[in-house]
C-alpha cells in the first residue's frame, strides 16, 4: 500500500506508530539508510507498459545498493527480480559485489559461489530478460529510506518512507550513495514522502483507521514509472505527438462507512 505524504502528515503517523515500532533489521538505530538503483528495461519499456496497463503478472529487474562507505550501514548490493504475480507482489534477490552484479545485468554469469537457489534466479535474468527480452540499463535512481518494523513478533508488517527521490538517465553505473543528480530530476519536493505499508496477510484495523484520519490516499505508485514520464526521450518519441501522461490503473480499493481503507482481495 503505497501513499503521497508532507511533512505534517507523517509527523501525525509516527506520533502514534512510533511506540509500535522499531528500527528495520536492515537499518542503523535512526531507521536510516540511502538506497541507488540501476532499473533495467528493453527498447519497448516493456516494463513501464506493464506497469501502466496493470498487467497482473509481471517482472521488473534491478541491480541496488543499499548503505553507504561513511555510514553505519555498510555499501550492500543485491540483483532483485520483483514479481506481480495474480495482483500479489514478490520479491526474489541474490546478494553479490557490484562489479558481479553489473556482469548478471550483462548477460554474463559471475564466477563466484553461489547457492543453487541464488544460479537459477541469475539464470532467469541473464536467459529470459538480458537475452530474449533484451533488458538494458535504463535508470539510475536513489532515495533516502526510514524504515521501520513491528515491534509485535508475530507480525511481518514493515513501514517506510522514502524522500530525496532523484533520478537520471545517463551515467548508469550505481554507486554507494550515490548523489549526482541534478536538481530538476529531484520527483517530489523534500518534505514529500513515499509511505509503504507491507504486510503479509490484513493490515492491523487500528493502522487503516489511522491512515484514514490523517489523510493518506491510497495510490497506485512507481518511482520508476514516474521517472520515464518525466524524462525519457524513448517514452516520449512512442507517445508524439500527442504526449500525456497515460491514466493510472485504477486503484482496487472500497471504502468502509467510518472512512477506513480496506484493500479488496482477488
């Protein structure tokens, strides 16, 4: 569940999440760490085209790098392949250094030890996406991340915000980090943050009445989506010349009478 906030609103959130919450497993104790993305894509944007017609089973294929070399969260690189599949989302991803990483999205398998698990996920991106659908680098991304998790052990509910969001269309090569961006291809302004609300299963009632009270619509959202719309020559040259922004899915949301946020299921 993914939602557009200010300042103002996610100060309302925390006041009351905060007690609730901890710092992800993945975080430093401020919940803090950036994140840089290398997006690949082919030379239809099929993954962009996916995204908008909502197509109900899909793959979007990245190199990231979380943490940084100064920081308290060392520099760590993973290949993600994440899935739609019938409407739920998946991610599958295969710890590695950088420079292996960038030789998977080249199409050349790295000559370190992997897990039979971990060789077949590198498989299906070098044979199905690199080779038969032609995935190339396409966008380099980064964004600052808080990240929180359930203090209740039995739950799997994770909560984060995302600002800082940048992008560019050159220089692919990610790094720790990584702040070359300029400053129009800043998406939001820096008080605006991206909220994700992930959890296996029925979001916690209380968590639907708060999101509700304070404001938060739900929304389809794609960084990447957004990025290409804003930028890319290639989007751009398939759409003249009457270029717009193509309509969003739309949203598989009903609203309950007290005004709480239920996401439907099937």
């Amino acid at each position: 569940m993914k939602f557009v906030i200010d300042a103002d609103t996610r100060a309302r959130l925390m006041e009351t999440l905060e007690p609730e919450l901890c710092a992800d497993a993945n975080a430093d104790e401020t919940a803090y760490y950036p994140i840089v993305s290398l997006y690949y894509d082919n030379a239809e944007r099929d993954c962009y085209w996916e995204k908008v017609r909502g197509s109900k089973n899909r793959r979007k294929f990245r190199v990231r790098v979380y943490g940084s070399n100064g920081g308290k969260i060392p520099p760590t690189v993973f290949i993600e392949v994440k899935h739609k599949q019938e409407g739920r989302g998946v991610k599958r991803r295969v710890r590695m250094p950088l420079e292996a990483a960038m030789l998977v999205g080249q199409g050349t398998m790295p000559e370190i030890p992997l897990r039979p698990v971990d060789r077949r996920t590198c498989e299906e991106i070098i044979n199905d996406l690199v080779i038969r659908r032609g995935f190339r680098p396409c966008m380099t991304m980064r964004y600052d991340r808080r990240a929180y998790a359930s203090k209740d052990p039995t739950s799997d509910l994770r909560i984060t915000f995302d600002t800082g969001i940048a992008y560019r269309l050159d220089n692919l090569n990610p790094t720790p980090d990584d702040q070359n961006f300029l400053p129009e291809n800043y998406m939001y302004p820096a008080d605006t943050s991206v909220l994700e609300v992930k959890i296996t299963g029925t979001i916690p009632y209380s968590l639907s009445v708060l999101l509700a009270r304070t404001g938060c619509k739900l929304q389809s959202h794609s960084k990447y989506c957004n990025a290409l719309e804003r930028s890319d020559p290639v989007l751009r040259a398939m759409l003249a010349p009457n270029w717009r922004k193509p309509l969003p899915a739309q949203s598989n949301v009903i609203t309950a009478p007290e005004g709480v946020l239920i996401p439907s299921v099937g």
